[in-house]
C-alpha cells in the first residue's frame, strides 16, 4: 500500500551530477527531485548515479522529501538508474516520458509520479493514474511539444497554445479522477517571476497540488500562490461556521447561495493554511 503523495507545493529540480546542490535544493523547497534524465548529460550520466550513492552518507536528504527522476523505460539508462536506486532509501521516483500503464510494471515497490510529456503519455494519461503504485502525474508541455514536431508550447504573449491547455487538463483530469495528485508543469522563463506568478495561482485555483521549479528562485513564488490571504481563511472559516449552524444542505450567506461544491473550496482553502477540519 503506498503513501498518500504530500510532498509540495514547490518541488525543485537539480541535476544529478551536481552533488554540491543537493542540500540546498532540499532546503530551499518543499521536495527535491535529483534528475538522472534531460538535466544531465548523456556523458554524465553515469557520474550522477554515482554522485546519488555517494552523498548517502552526509545525511544532506530525507528520503520523504526527496524524488528521484529516471530515464524513460525501454532505454538502458533506465536500467543502470534502478540498479543504482534500488541502493538508495529513496522510493519516491519520477519517470520520465511515461506513455503507458504496462511500463509502469518496471517500479513495482515504488511510488511513482508519471512524466505525461508525450502524445502518447497524455492520451493514455488515464490509465496510468490508474495504476495502484502511481501517487501523482505530471505534465511537461517543451518534451510534448517536441513529440508533435512542433516548435514551442507557448504563444508570443507567453500563454499556452491550446494544444499545450489540453494537455494540462487532460493530466489534471486523469489524476483527480483516479484520486491521485497532480503536479503543474515547470516555467522556463525563469526571470518572468511576475509571469510565474500568474501560472502558479491558476494552478491553485485549477486544483494541481503542486508545481515544479528549476531554479530556487522560483520556490517562493510558487509557495505565496498556494499560500491562502488572512482574508481568504477569515472568509472560508466564517462561510463553513455559517454552514454548521444552518445545519441544511443549501443557505444564504452574505447574499449569495451555497451549497456543498462551494464549501469543498472553502475546505480546499483550510487545508492549504494548515488550518483542516475534521472530516476534511
């Protein structure tokens, strides 16, 4: 039975083959995910195996807040990062390009974020949330792209084609509807903070427990997004008190109607401050 995935909201990649990072990845996020695949070298690979194994010892990483991101099943990177994994207390594990439920048979024993970052990944999106071992799908919008032959998955005014917001629904839609997390994709524009602002509160408000970071400086902007206002928690607290003591399905509040979808998102909206109530 795996874990209910509770890492976030800002995870941070850092690439395998820079061991110096690693500490100070994990400290300046919610989790850290150690790249094995686009962020490393096909030359390096091999050295940032070895850097994983060779920093078990500084004791730098909690393996509850640390994912390991692996090379696409059916390559032989695949196989070298679960031979060295498998060495590791890390069983948190991202992989990349996934595009079916039959893969993810190759982790069995671990808890497993899937990459949808292809055609295929995002069609099938589905039934990989599915699978028992999967605690968490993701979406990458530039490797998508690129297994369309396309060129880039935004417009010039920096928003996403709509190829690109299919994609991401698609994914958030599979992952909740499995019961799954789903976790936003990462914004390469990183001296846009103003930009990634806007995409991480859409994340919040869309229902994506998380989102990615590939640089620190990301990390705070991310947390602020899915950091509830005083105003929103005064306003979710007074709103749910008001619904236990109409003690009906549907009531008036300050002249508006609400009913149970508009007391989930005051909920959603505790939960986010830390502030969760019983049965929620």
């Amino acid at each position: 039975m795996h874990s209910p995935f509770t890492m976030g909201p800002a995870l941070l990649f850092c690439p395998a083959d820079r061991p110096e990072r690693f500490g100070k990845a994990s400290d300046r996020s919610d989790a850290v995910i150690l790249d094995l695949e686009d962020a490393v070298a096909p030359a390096d690979k091999p050295r940032a195996r070895e850097a994983i194994l060779e920093q078990l010892g500084a004791g730098e990483l909690e393996p509850s807040r640390t994912i390991v991101r692996v090379n696409p099943v059916g390559t032989p990177e695949f196989e070298l990062d679960l031979e060295a994994l498998a060495k590791t207390p890390y069983r948190t594990v991202m992989l990349a390009k996934a595009e079916s439920a039959v893969q993810l048979k190759a982790l069995e024993g671990y808890q497993i974020i899937a990459l949808c970052e292809t055609a295929a990944g995002i069609v099938n999106a589905a039934a990989i949330a599915a699978e028992p071992n999967v605690v968490g799908l993701m979406w990458g919008a530039e490797d998508l792209l690129a297994s369309l032959g396309g060129l880039s998955s935004r417009n010039d005014d920096g928003g996403y084609r709509a190829v690109a917001l299919h994609s991401r629904s698609a994914v958030l839609l599979a992952a909740k509807a499995a019961g799954k997390e789903a976790i936003d994709s990462v914004y390469v524009n990183i001296p846009d903070l103003e930009g990634l602002g806007v995409e991480s509160r859409d994340a919040v408000a869309s229902g994506f427990g998380a989102k990615a970071c590939i640089h620190p400086n990301q990390v705070a902007v991310v947390r602020e997004a899915y950091a509830p206002t005083p105003e929103a928690v005064t306003g979710a607290t007074e709103l749910l008190d008001a619904a236990a003591a109409a003690g009906t399905g549907v009531f008036q509040f300050k002249g508006k109607m609400i009913d149970g979808p508009i007391l989930k998102h005051a909920e959603a909206t505790l939960r986010r401050a830390g502030l969760a109530r019983d049965g929620t």
